[in-house]
C-alpha cells in the first residue's frame, strides 16, 4: 500500500504512518518497491518470511518462560 491509503484507512497522519514505515523498513519487516502505475510514489510490502521468523522466536521465547515459570 502506498504511505497515503494506509494514513487515510487507519485515521492516522501520513507524518506518523511514514515515521513508522521507516523504522519497520529498518527492522527489514518491509520492503519499498515502486509503484509501477505512479512512478513518483513508493508501494510497501510485508516481508511475510522475516515476520514468521519473529512469530516462531516469541512462540519459542513463550514455551520457554512458561517452563522456568513452572518450575518456580
């Protein structure tokens, strides 16, 4: 999605959403790409692998505290 589509169907500022995609860019969850039919605006996508290898971490992260948490 471009940066205004997502400000104006969340109700959020376009200089908060480009703020946050910025720094979602930088954690390498997102990734710029042109918009093909507007060349002088920038697409977003999700990048689906990096953000299931997260999700596993805190699963993992979770069953561990849940075991120490047992065994106090």
């Amino acid at each position: 999605m471009a940066p205004r589509d997502i400000a104006r169907g969340s109700e959020i500022p376009l200089r908060t959403v480009t703020f946050a995609l910025n720094k979602l860019i930088k954690q390498n969850l997102l990734r710029k790409v042109p918009h093909l039919m507007d060349m002088r605006k920038q697409l977003y996508h999700l990048d689906t692998v990096r953000i299931s290898a997260i999700e596993n971490d805190i699963d993992r992260l979770r069953i561990i505290a849940r075991t120490h948490m047992r065994a106090i």
